[in-house]
C-alpha cells in the first residue's frame, strides 16, 4: 500500500543534481567508453540514495548497489525492477505520469513524497524524476530516499507549533511575535483584548503598540537580544492601546531563531500591571499625606499642604471647604496645578462663602455626607445654581470639565470636604479616583479629629492646671521609677521665692537640698523604698529656706498606670503642716507644763499635810 503526498517540484537539493555523465562531462554526444562506464557505475554507487536510469521509453539501463540490493529484497515499492525492466509498467498511475512528462520534455522534475509498509513498519520516502542526456537519448535520472527521519521531525515540528499556537490563543497574557524588521507575525486574543487591534489588524504592521516616544528605547531592547543573545525578564514598560491611552505592562522578551541558530525576530509575553503601578502609586501618595497631616496639630495648615500635593496627581485643582458654626461654608485652601491658573483659582477663595443651599456640588454633600462625582460638567449643571454665578462663572474660567467632592467626617459629623477639579488634563473621574479620593479624606478627618481632640484635653489641663494652683496644696507629677524626679510642680511649691517650681523640674536634686539635714537620708530612703515596690508614698518631712526659716509639709503620692498596669508616673500632693506641727508642740509643751504644775500641786498639798501633823 502507497500513500502518497502532493509532488513537490524543484523544492530542494537532490543527489541527482551531483550525477553528470562522462560524457556530458566530455561535452561529447558519443556512448561512454568502458572506462567511463565504470567511473559512472562507480559514481552513483558511492551514494547512499536509490538510483536507476530510465531510458526514454521507461526501461531501467541503469541502477546504483543500493538501488540493486534493496529492489530485491522488496525494500520500498517504488524500489523495484533490475537493469532492462521497464519500470513504468509497475507503477502507480500519477508516479508514472509524472515521470513521462520528464522524459517527453513537458516537466522538467517530478517529485513526491509517501509513505510506505516496509517491513511491517511505516516509513516515508521521497521520489525524485529529472531529466538526464544519457547514450545520446534522453533519459531520465530517478532517486529514491529514505526521509522518514525528517517527516517525523517536521511532523514533530508541526505538531509542536500547533500546540503552541493553541497555548497562544488559550492564553490569558498577550502573546506577540515580530519578525527581524519588527512587524507583528503573531497576535493572540489577549493581545486584541489588552490592545484593541484585531490579529487582521496587527499583523505585519511595525510594533503598533510601542509609544512614539518609546521607539529609541524599544529599538534598543530589540538591539540587546541580538547582541546579547538573553532572553529579558519582567521589564516594565509603557504600551499604548489603539485608543492611545498609555498601559503600564510587564513584558518578558525572547529572541526568535533560525534552525542554524540565526535571530529571525522575537517574542513577547506581555502583563498589564497598570492596576498595580496606580495602587502601589496610590499608596506612596497616601503615606506622604499621612506623614504630612501627622506633623503638625495645626490641621488648617496641614489641609492646605494636603491640597497642594493632590494636584496634579488627583486632580487640576484642589479645594477644601470647612463648615463653620454658624452653617456657613468657608473655602479654607485652593491649589492648582498650573502656577499661571493658581491667581484666578485663588479668586474662589477670596469671592465670599457658599451657601448651604447650594444645588450641587460642596452644599450638597455637607447637607447629605455622601460622596459625589460629576463625570462632565455640562451647561444644564451650571444652570441648577443661580444663587452663586459668581462662583460659578469662576469655575467656566478655570475650564472644569469634571468634578468630585467627598466629605471629611469627624466624631461621625460632616465637618467639610475635599474638591477635586479636572480640566486641562481631559481626566474624567471614575470609581477608583473616588476610592483614592474617600481615603485621603479619611486620613484628613482622623487628622481633624486629633487635633480637636488634643485641643480637648489642652483645655481641661488648663482648667485642672487653674484650679490646682488655686487650692492651698501643692501638687506634682514625678517620674514613675523615681519619686525623686519632677515632671510637673505646681507654683505652691516655691518657698518664698527660693526656688520657683521650673528651678525644681530642672535640677531634682535642688529638692533633696531643701530637705532639713536630720530628715533627707530618711525621705530619700522612704522614696526610694515607694519608687521600687510601687506602694502609696506617705511622709512628713521639715524644708529649710534660704533664710533659715523651717516649714514641716506631708507628702503623699500615688503612683498612676495604664489600662494594661503599666506604671505611667507618680501623682502627689504637698500640704503645709508647720502651723499643725506648731500647735501640736504647744500642746505638748502645755501638757508638759500641766503635768508640772500637777506634779508641783501634789507636792504642796504633801508638804501643809506634813506642817499639820507636826503640829
């Protein structure tokens, strides 16, 4: 059984094209000599292939060992037949046409590929006819190659291709492929999804998707897999959509090759990582503004930084608005990113204060606390506010073309908001700028929040700080490791103005020196004892002034921790108790003179009792 390929005519190099005659080689037309026959006989054994010669009526004159050898062990069906067989009669009928139109002169080669049974095994050969001057006739050479080998390898090679290009298509990254003048040969279905040009469209264009800008550099890449030979690996670039809007991608380039190893273009796998470049960028700009609004409680401050850093990378123009307390808007800062525009978008700081009732826009979302976004400002918008044209006639100027504006909420009230204007630079705003956009303002608010909250307590440490100053005590706040060190002292403390309560912050040991010599090495190791075990400190003591004067005090501190029991510092009060001590020392000197005279009394009355005995 024969299966036969469609003939192949002139496709490649054969051995028939080494086979020259000697006489042909001579230029003569005479029958070869015995010596020349034997050189031709010689000639075509040598080579590995099939050969017999056809005379011009298909009878075989001549044949080579191999052709010999394998037509009598049946070796291939087109092997067959001996010197003086007439070949064409065997033959299939398209084989035997084919080569009758070599030896009539109307077909200058004939050639076939098929594949045959060879031993209960499949193999495929190549049949090769030309024409051939031959004993002054015309003559026809057929060579007869084993080319199994090398079908497989195609077939494998097709096959593989195939497997690719399935892979291709299949593939969920854009797959692109160029030849060595950088025009497309291969474009999948991702790529026309990531790109928008169909695989008709791109194919053999120069590398559409390559920004006019990025030619040098993309040229340059292309020039590094030729110099190099190495394939490149998640190289970040820019590509541009057939729309013109730029794609950040992560592409991984290899060179295409030859099979004796030649650059014949090169192979792109592309990602597009634009998401991810926006999110990663999104993240920079919002830990700079929280650095920002983190550095400083003045957040007025703070706000009109943040505004100037959102433009340009959220918007043309930034403004914040804050509602006052009597519900009147107050424009606290406008920035734009155009330093010639910053003048007329400083006009809207400067013209008055928008009204609550505001149809849309900074009113509407102070009244309801939701976000909103205006993707094209058109005429009919502008015409739904008549309360505010000079406001408005100041946005036309500015060219605003889309807008968006979200709330700052602190201690879950809508306290002002964030605007953001586009114009110059065409953005219309989307969900994702509104999700930025919320986050900045949160991180704004939580800044509002804290400064009023730090506001807050400044104001109850100065009324607590009013009253303690105003009570007859002294109180202080002392480390928590060491009584003995002064955070805070409260006025009382100074002792006719020896020493002012600064004096004893900085220097605690100027405290232990006002300590009367007889008490400091007890209060010192009473303080000591408290600062280490933690427990209530409870102590009466005598201060010497600088003029002599003694004052006896009671001291007693507690020592204050956090919610988790950590010590945070000691919280003590100082009471003068001179005039205490002065009286319990009167006391005793009057129970001492008491007793005396007690004593002296009982005496007396011993003594008359004795003069009356007597007498």
């Amino acid at each position: 059984m024969v299966h036969k390929l469609a003939p192949r005519l002139g496709s490649e190099e054969h051995v028939a094209d080494t086979v020259t005659t000697p006489a042909r080689a001579n230029g003569t037309q005479s029958l070869p000599a015995s010596s020349q026959q034997r050189f031709f006989q010689s000639t075509i054994d040598a080579l590995p292939a099939h050969i017999a010669i056809l005379s011009e009526r298909g009878q075989i004159v001549a044949v080579n060992r191999a052709w010999r050898e394998d037509s009598e062990r049946h070796y291939a069906p087109m092997v067959r037949g001996r010197v003086g067989d007439w070949y064409l009669e065997q033959g299939e009928d398209d084989v035997t046409s084919g080569i009758q139109a070599v030896l009539s002169g109307t077909q200058e080669e004939y050639a076939i590929e098929y594949r045959g049974d060879y031993q209960e095994d499949w193999k495929w050969f190549s049949l090769r006819a030309a024409p051939l001057d031959y004993a002054d006739s015309r003559c026809a050479i057929v060579t007869h190659e084993d080319v199994t080998r090398r079908v497989e390898a195609e077939h494998a090679r097709s096959e593989a291709d195939q497997a690719l290009d399935m892979l291709a298509q299949a593939a969920p990254l854009a797959i692109i492929a160029l030849d060595i003048d950088n025009r497309i040969t291969a474009w999948n279905p991702a790529a026309e999804e990531m790109f928008g040009w169909t695989r008709a469209e791109a194919l053999g264009r120069f590398n559409p998707i390559v920004p006019e800008t990025d030619v040098p550099q993309f040229l340059d890449i292309v020039a590094s897999l030729a110099d190099d030979a190495t394939n490149l690996t998640d190289v970040e670039l820019h590509r541009q959509r057939k729309d013109g809007v730029v794609l950040d991608v992560s592409s991984s380039i290899a060179p295409l090759r030859t099979a004796d190893g030649q650059i014949r273009g090169s192979m792109a796998v592309l990602t597009d990582i634009t998401a991810r470049k926006r999110e990663q960028e999104d993240q920079r700009f919002l830990a700079e503004a929280s650095e920002l609004l983190s550095s400083s409680i003045d957040y007025e401050t703070t706000l009109t930084q943040v505004a100037q850093m959102a433009v340009p990378r959220l918007a043309d123009c930034c403004m914040v608005h804050l509602l006052e307390s009597d519900s009147s808007i107050r424009r606290l800062a406008v920035a734009h990113a155009d330093p010639e525009r910053q003048e007329l978008a400083q006009q809207l700081k400067d013209h008055g204060r928008l009204q609550m009732n505001g149809a849309w826009g900074v009113p509407v979302v102070l009244r309801t606390g939701e976000p909103v976004i205006y993707g094209d400002i058109n005429s009919r918008l502008w015409d739904t506010d008549n309360e505010q044209i000079e406001h408005i006639d100041i946005l036309r100027n500015l060219g605003m073309s889309s807008l968006m504006v979200v709330p700052l909420i602190a201690r879950e009230q809508t306290i002002g908001t964030l605007a953001f204007v586009a114009s110059e630079s065409g953005r219309v705003y989307t969900g994702s700028d509104l999700d930025l956009a919320m986050e900045l303002a949160r991180r704004a608010a939580t800044a509002i929040d804290n400064a009023l909250l730090h506001h807050d307590v400044r104001q109850a440490e100065m009324r607590l700080r009013t009253l303690v100053e105003h009570v007859p005590a002294a109180s202080y706040t002392a480390q928590a490791d060491d009584l003995r060190v002064m955070m805070y002292v409260s006025p009382q403390m100074g002792l006719q103005d020896d020493f002012s309560a600064d004096d004893l912050i900085a220097d605690p040991g100027l405290w232990l020196h006002m300590l009367h010599p007889d008490d400091r090495e007890r209060v010192e190791a009473v303080m000591l004892a408290c600062s280490a075990s933690g427990e209530p400190l409870k102590v009466e003591y005598r201060i010497v002034s600088a003029d002599g004067q003694v004052k006896w005090q009671y001291d007693q501190a507690t020592l204050i921790r956090d919610e988790a029991g950590q010590p945070l510092h000691w919280q003590g009060v100082c009471i003068d108790i001179t005039d205490r001590k002065h009286t319990e020392a009167t006391l005793r000197i009057r129970a001492r003179q008491q007793a005396a005279v007690a004593q002296l009394g009982q005496q007396a009355m011993g003594d008359i009792d004795l003069l009356t005995f007597m007498d």
